[in-house]
C-alpha cells in the first residue's frame, strides 16, 4: 500500500503543503491588513446607501450616536464583535470588513440627501465589486456559449484569436491606421444610467470614468492614447490597430462589471440565465468581439517564467493589484507585467515609434518590475530605443536564444470584455539575475509577491501544484490566468 503523507496530514487536520510551503504561508503579501479609517469609510457607505441615520443604526447596535461617528471618522477603532454588528445591521459582507483596501476618494460637496445616496450606493457597489472580482468573472463567464471560453479561466475567445502552438512575436505583422474611427457604443448610453450616479441633483455624471475620477480616483488615473484593435487575426498572423483613448475603454468595461455587481446584490442568488432583461448594457453590447460594435482598446499581460538552475523548478512572477492605486483588476493577482498597449506619449511621433507589443512589454518590465519612472508623456521627444541600454540588452538576449517571446492569444475578461495579448517570455536563470535581481516589491500599482518568506524576485514555482492552485483557488485575474493555463498547455514547446 502507498504511504501518502499528504492525504494523512490532510485527514488529521494538518495544513496541506504545495512546494514544499504550508497552505496558509504560500503566498505572502506585506500590504496584508485594514486600517481603521477604512472600515469607518464602509460603515458610512453601507449607512448612506440604505438611507439610515447614524441615530438609528447606534441604537441598533446599542453604542452611542457619538461612538459610532468617531468610528466613521476614523478617530476611534472598532472591536471585532462591532464589526461584526455593523455587518448584521448595515448587510455589509464581513469580508469587506476584513480585507478591504484603502479608499481613495472625495467627500460629497453637495448636501441633497438624493445626491449623497446615489453616491453612496455607487461605491458600496463598486467596493464590493473590487473584492469579488474573480467570483465574478466566473460568473459572467456563465453568459456566453462554452465554445468562447478558455479553459480554467474566465476569458472568452473566437476564432482566430487563440493559435493552436505559441506564436514568436517577431512573425506577427502589425498595421496600424492613424484616421478617425467610429464606434458604436460608448458608455454614455442610457442602459448605462444606473451604473452613474448622480453628479447634481437630477443630473448623472456623463459617463462612467468621471465618476471615478471625482468618487474614487485610484492613485493612477489618466486618459492616455491607446492602440484600437480593428481587426485581423492572430492565426492569420497579422493584426490591424487604429487610435483611441484609455477612458473610451474604461468607459464600457467598467459599467459592465458594475452593472453585473449591482445586479447580484439585489439578486443574489439569481443565477446568470435569470438575470437577461437586468443587464441592459451588456446585452446592448450584443457581439463582444464586433471592433466596430465598441472601442476594443487591448491591454498587453506578460507571463514571466524564470528557469531557475536545476533542480530547482522553474518560477514566475505574481502581482497583487491594490485597488487603492489601480482602476480595473483590482483586488486579485496577476502576472507581471501587465499594461495597456498604447504609445508612452501622447506625441504624435510616439504612435509609430511605440508601436510595437515588444517594445510595450519592456518598458512595462522598467516600470513595474524594475522600478524606474513611468513614460508618463512628460518628454518632449521620442524614446531612442536604439540608445536604451535596458532595451538593447534584453534585445540583445533575445537574439541570442536566452530570451524568447510569444504570443500566446488574444481574448476579452467576460466580466468587463476588456481585450488582452497574452503573451509569455522566458528567461534563462542568469540572464534574469543579471536583468532582474533587483526587482522591486512594491510598484505603482501593487506588490510583487512570492511563496513563503522568498523574495518577490523568486517568484512562485512554474509547477502543476502551483499553477492549479493560482487557476482554481486564488482571486486571479482573467488575463493573468489564461496566460498561465495556456504556458502550462505549452510549457514542453516554450521550456526546452
């Protein structure tokens, strides 16, 4: 008979191990924790939205009126039997009392209480929205036909879009049209009126990004250009772009995933074949891959794969996106790096010179693995790619087979159908100390993460463990988690 330690400890109530770490130590993040202020700014939120006084909802919870605004303004603390109160009383899921993030946004200047409730209900939505990203996905994933979907994960696909074997991204011919292109849908539209609060009373804000922007700005928060898919294919091996604006994405990607937020707390156990005729925008979307339908504006997500010196496994790098400092795929892991596919300025000399996923992908590597100042359009001229030295190198690396970089598909999140390249590069272990040793934890849009104590340059073993772990038991993000699904498909071709 098979001695299988494992099972024993799982059935002795011990915590199981996967590489060699326990469950409750894999993986480990320093931003971990909630400050008080934050669950004072939830309390007020949940309060406002369901039109309570904090008279009221005191001598519910049998504290003072007076302790319970020191709480909402952030002055006194609250025990965990209070928290808990508050989440029986005010409906708040305890969870968002226990891991919420920060909130970053603005007071409410106007005093109508129609204008302050309208508020307030949009961000309880939205906060909660933040917290169950991945369980939402999933669910979203449920409206579209099985044959979209990618496997393990909550993105969606079409023909053409995913390529049966990795593709070199120096085969994949790009065109890009500079002229103006109508589009469809914009978020403005009045199926999207319940997911845009009112910015006046008996006046919403316009569209779905200004109310972000003046309700709960992340620290990172600009319309920038962007590169417009239009089409083409990936198996054909060409790919056609033209010009938009990062609001014009964020616009109708995150109505959606907030209209099907705010359809699941009213309804929360309706399942998705219930909810036609609640989500009006997203049927209004009708065709989810239709370029002319709506600004398709695609992000570029790299997955980072270390080979590490034998015996020990390959690695990858793993990022949590804090919601307090980034505006979509927040509060769930990802791979690093990860950006939207757009030029570093808007000069117009930076559309052409920028255009290039390659290029996009190492300038991301500056930025959030290395640390180094975002192009930020600030410059006044082109970034010289031939007398960059970081550009070069890797470049150079490349060449010489100690870097390679594919394409492993295209494919919308179902939540938000936001459109992703997915893209994988892999690094052999002394090119990535050379390049990448220094990596740092913390960036401007989260925490590079590892297993156990391991630094944040170690990343998380490349194994089945792991990977099944990552798809089926972590919050991950939708891109994130098809390019890991998809390497581990390919990992013989891409691992040689």
């Amino acid at each position: 008979m098979v001695d299988n330690g494992e099972s024993r400890r799982e059935l002795a109530g011990q915590e199981p191990i996967v590489d060699g770490v326990r469950a409750s130590e894999w993986l480990h993040r320093d931003g971990d924790g909630v400050a008080a202020r934050t669950v004072g700014q939830i309390v007020r939120e949940y309060r406002l939205a369901g039109g309570s006084n904090q008279a009221a909802i005191a001598d519910a919870l049998g504290i003072t009126q007076q302790f319970l605004s020191q709480v909402e303004k952030g002055t006194r603390k609250a025990t965990l039997e209070q928290r808990q109160g508050f989440a029986r009383v005010l409906g708040i899921p305890p969870e968002e009392l226990g891991i919420a993030s920060r909130v970053h946004g603005r007071a409410d200047t106007n005093g109508t209480p129609a204008v302050s409730t309208s508020r307030g209900r949009w961000r309880v939505q939205r906060h909660w929205m933040n917290q169950h990203r991945h369980d939402l996905a999933k669910l979203a994933t449920q409206w579209y036909p099985a044959e979209h979907r990618v496997s393990r994960t909550s993105l969606i696909t079409r023909d053409g879009w995913m390529p049966s074997a990795p593709v070199d991204l120096d085969s994949l011919h790009l065109e890009l049209d500079e002229g103006p292109r109508a589009v469809g849908i914009t978020g403005a539209e009045a199926e999207t009126a319940p997911v845009r609060p009112l910015r006046a009373p008996g006046l919403a804000f316009e569209t779905y990004s200004a109310a972000v922007k003046h309700l709960d700005p992340p620290q990172l928060f600009e319309s920038r250009p962007s590169y417009r898919y239009l089409g083409g294919t990936v198996t054909a091996g060409a790919l056609d772009f033209g010009l938009a604006t990062y609001f014009d994405k964020l616009d109708v990607s995150e109505a959606l995933a907030h209209e099907l937020a705010a359809a699941y707390l009213a309804h929360p156990t309706t399942i998705i074949s219930d909810m036609k005729g609640r989500l009006r925008f997203r049927e209004l979307i009708g065709d989810p891959f239709d370029p002319a339908r709506r600004a398709i504006i695609p992000a570029v997500t790299t997955l980072t794969i270390r080979l590490r010196r034998f015996p020990a496994p390959p690695s990858f790098l793993l990022h949590w996106r804090d919601p307090s400092r980034v505006a979509t795929a927040a509060g769930v892991y990802d791979v690093i790096p990860a950006g939207e596919f757009q030029p570093s300025s808007i000069s117009l000399w930076d559309r052409r010179n920028d255009f290039s996923i390659w290029r996009n992908m190492v300038r991301e590597y500056s930025e959030e693995v290395l640390g180094y100042p975002e192009h930020d359009g600030t410059r006044s001229a082109p970034i010289d790619y031939a007398e960059w030295p970081f550009y070069q190198n890797l470049s150079a690396a490349r060449d010489q087979g100690k870097v390679t970089a594919h394409l492993l598909g295209f494919g919308l999140d179902a939540l938000t159908l936001a459109a992703t390249l997915l893209t994988v590069v892999v690094i052999d272990n002394d090119v990535f100390e050379e390049f990448f040793g220094a990596a740092v934890q913390f960036n401007e849009e989260g925490e590079v993460v590892g297993v156990g104590d391991g630094r944040a340059a170690d990343g998380v073993p490349f194994t089945e463990d792991s990977v099944a772990r990552m798809l089926e038991s972590e919050p991950m993000a939708a891109p994130g988690a098809a390019c890991l699904a998809l390497a581990w498909q390919h990992r013989h071709s891409l691992i040689s």
